[in-house]
C-alpha cells in the first residue's frame, strides 16, 4: 500500500476538523454534568439510591446498544447524516433534561442524549479516516484529548451555574455546545462537495471469528482491563461528589472540582499509555501501577477521606488508565483486520454492559449498608481480576494464535 502523502490540516477540510472537534466536545458533557448536582435537583426531584445507580448505567449501557446499530445506518445514509441526527439528539436530551419535571423524564432526557454519544463514539473514527487519512495519529489524539476535556469541564462549572441560575439551566445549557457542533456538518451536507469520496464502511466484526473468541484468553484479559475501568469509572461519575461530601466534608462545589481532578486524570493517560504500550514488549507493568493508583486511592477515600483529599481522588482517578491501554491493545495484540474488528467489538460489548453495573451495584451497596464502606470494597475487590488479567496480557502473544490453539483441541 502507498504511503498516504501528508497535507496541510486545514487545506481543503477546515470544517469537517472543525466539527470533529466539536463532535468530541459533546461526547462526555451529559455524563459528568448530573452528579455534582444531585443535591439540587433532589429539591424538585426525588432521586433516590436506585434512581442515581440507574442514572449512572445508562451512559455505557446506551453506548454499547446504540453503537451496535450504528453501522447498519451508516451503511444506507453515510457517516455525516447519522452524525446530523445524532448531535439533534444530544440537543433534545439536553432539553428534555433541564425541563425534567420527574425522575422519569430525566431518565428518558438521559437515553436520548446518551444515544447520540453512542452513535457519536461509532462515527468519529471513520470519519477521521475518511476525512484525514494522512493524519490519523494527530487527529485520533486531537479528539480524545478533546473528550476527556469534555468529561473534566461539566464537574468545575455544574455547581457555579446551578447555584446562579438553577440546576435546570446547568444541565440544559449543553444544548448549545450540541447545536454549534450541527453547524459545520449541516454546512457540508447542504453544500453537497463536489468531489465525492467513498464512505467508509463502519466494520462489523466477522461472525465466526467473534464466535471463537470466547475461549480466547488474550480477548477476556482485555475485556477484564476494559471493563473494570468503565466500572469504575461509571461508579465514581455518579456517586464521587455525594461521596466527598459525606465522608471529606466538602461543600458541593469543591465536590464537582474534585470529580474534575478524578477526570484530569484520564487526559495524561490518553496520552503516554498508548505510546508506552506500543514501544515495550510487556505491558504488564502499566496494568500493575493502575492497580496501585486506584487502590491506593480507593482506600485512602475509605480510611482517609478528610486528609489528602484531592491526592485520593487523583490516584483513583489514575485507575481508568485501563481504557485507553485496552483500547491500544485491540491493535498490538492482534495480527489481522478481521481478528482487530471482532476484538474491538467483543471487548466494547461486553465491557460496557459490565461498566453499567458500576453505579447500579455501588449505589445498592450504599443504600443497603447506609455507608461507603462496602460501596468502596466493592470497587476495591475489582482489582483482583485486573492483576491475571494483567498477566495473560503481559504476555506478547496473539489474538490469531489463541484462536488457532482453541480450534486445534
């Protein structure tokens, strides 16, 4: 295959990196956006244990559903469509949210936002490769650095805005970002380029493959790293600021900084994890220290809440490390296509639908025990699992060989 020859970024293509940016900006907001401010909205809305462990599964469990789908659209209408219709529903999720007069709307106002971030997280690759085929690493590394950044911004500014104009506006004001991000891509739809460039097909993984991928030890230890991070990171999302509250005596506002710091934290490892990964030979070491990091800051949060706050919430916040080192490791632990495509899609499947159990099982944890103690063992007891699976993945070998092993017994 010939080299793609590089072009200058904006030659030709100022809008549609324009609206990449913009797409990433969006794809985070509505999940950190509601738990500083759970406080607020109990006033009007009763929002019980369940009620929030719910509110908290919906993110992954929307992006899994929503991103199976994806493809079979993008198929018959291309990427930028789907994309418009998609940014429309995060509008409309935002609305419905601020104007949620019952615990019902705001989890119908949730589904609809988190099914155009489900839809979203499918598209943005694609469209980064039809759109930058010459700059791929630059603009992958650009739109995630952009949705981190969007998962940190929503906790420094919930409160702040609740306490000025009302916790409606706080979570209705997303919108706007949602709408601006429409601009760019309406643009390109109705000014209909001249030149037109095949879509990529968002890849399906290939049914036998992902059939055999069940007795893959290589596959379940990166599904085990991806969904312990989505746990425990879904789980810290919706119930960190209540958390810090009760045992760190924190007022509201400091609560959502301090669930932006756990989110900073994500923005160093979507940067260094994957190159790490990609230059030593065992990789073992990087799942061990995200251990360390997240228990050590899990139990300092147990047995230390009030000291060394922030140092706490910084070290668990390390933990999610997993994410983008599974999501790295679809590629350098496998040889072909076909075995990346079915990788990809049985670790985001099955890891998300894990990750959703997070908030449910944290929160029925709490409102059993009437504590954090258990909620926070729960969380603890994650990190058994992560440690084999860091020895099966510490291991150079191969998705291709572990299927041809399998199949020969």
């Amino acid at each position: 295959m010939n080299p793609i020859a590089a072009r200058r970024l904006w030659s030709g293509r100022g809008l549609a990196l324009l609206g990449i940016v913009l797409v990433a900006a969006n794809l985070r907001n509505a999940v950190a956006a509601l738990s500083p401010i759970v406080a607020e909205i109990n006033v009007d809305v009763a929002l019980g244990a369940v009620s929030l462990g719910v509110l908290g599964m919906l993110p992954p469990v929307c992006f899994s559903v929503f991103g199976i789908f994806t493809p079979m659209v993008t198929r018959r209408h291309g990427l930028e469509l789907p994309l418009v219709l998609a940014l429309a529903l995060i509008a409309v999720g935002h609305v419905i949210r601020g104007l949620s007069g019952s615990v019902t709307m705001l989890i119908i106002g949730s589904v609809v936002a988190f099914a155009g971030l489900g839809v979203g997280n499918v598209l943005l690759p694609p469209l980064v490769k039809k759109y930058f085929p010459d700059r791929v690493g630059l603009m992958t590394s650009l739109y995630v650095t952009v949705v981190a950044l969007s998962t940190l911004i929503p906790p420094l500014i919930a409160v702040p805005v609740a306490d000025a104009a009302g916790w409606r506006v706080s979570l209705g004001m997303w919108m706007v970002l949602a709408l601006l991000a429409l601009v760019p891509w309406i643009t390109m739809l109705l000014g209909n380029r001249a030149v037109r460039t095949p879509t990529p097909i968002v890849e399906e993984a290939d049914a036998t493959i992902l059939g055999r991928l069940w007795k893959s030890s290589i596959a379940w230890a990166i599904t085990g790293i991806f969904a312990a991070s989505a746990l425990n990171a879904y789980a810290m999302f919706a119930w960190l600021p209540r958390l810090l509250v009760d045992t760190a005596g924190v007022s509201p506002a400091q609560a959502g900084t301090l669930l932006a710091v756990y989110a900073g934290m994500g923005i160093p490892g979507a940067l260094i994890i994957p190159v790490l990964a990609a230059r030593i030979a065992n990789v073992g070491p990087l799942v061990y220290v995200g251990v360390f990091a997240f228990v050590a800051g899990d139990l300092g949060l147990l047995f230390a809440p009030e000291t060394l706050t922030w140092l706490w919430v910084g070290l668990a916040g390390l933990g999610p490390l997993f994410f983008p080192l599974a999501l790295v490791l679809i590629n350098l632990r496998s040889r072909t296509h076909a075995g990346a495509v079915a990788l990809s899609s049985f670790v985001q499947s099955i890891g998300y639908i894990v990750g959703a159990l997070g908030p449910l099982l944290f929160g029925l944890a709490h409102e059993l025990s009437g504590g954090w103690t258990w909620p926070l063992l729960f969380l603890l007891a994650t990190a058994l699992p992560i440690l084999f699976a860091g020895a099966v993945i510490g291991r150079p070998h191969m998705l291709e060989d572990d299927l041809a092993r399998s199949r020969s017994r």
